[in-house]
C-alpha cells in the first residue's frame, strides 16, 4: 500500500531538499576555496544534489601526486589546529 503525501508533506519535504542542495553547494563552494589556499584543484568536485533530505558533494578522482600533496595539507592543517587546543 502506497501513502500518498499530503501537500504540506510535499512542501516540507521540497524545502528539506532545496535546503540539501544549498548545503551541497555551500560545501563546494568552501571546500573549492580551501583547496585554493593550497594550490589545489579538483576539476571534479560537485554539488551531486540532495541524496535522502541531505547534501551530497562528489570529489570524484585523483592522480596519485594530487592525493599525496592533499594528505600533506590536511595532514598539516590536522597538526596545526592540534597545536590550538587549550
């Protein structure tokens, strides 16, 4: 048996997705820029849309000095943040 949603359902559901999205391109949008900082690029990275009421960003692939060099950087960022801690 199939439950049929009720428009405010629809409504509620609809800005729960469109709140995903934004979130997906936020995300995106941050992480483009911290990658940046660091001199890197991820030509694939993407808001891939709303997966289940949630943002989704899609990294895609890398080549194996990429991968390596962003290691150091979280690695690095990881360290310094440590360091912060009181």
């Amino acid at each position: 048996m199939t439950h049929e949603l009720t428009h405010a359902e629809r409504i509620r559901y609809k800005r729960r997705q469109d709140a995903a999205y934004q979130a997906g391109e936020e995300a995106v949008t941050n992480l483009r820029a911290a990658l940046a900082l660091a001199g890197l690029t991820l030509p694939s990275l993407c808001n891939d849309g709303p997966l289940g009421c949630r943002g989704f960003v899609r990294l895609g692939g890398c080549g194996v000095d990429f991968a390596n060099r962003l290691a150091e950087v979280v690695a690095a960022g990881a360290r310094a943040l440590e360091g912060r801690k009181p």
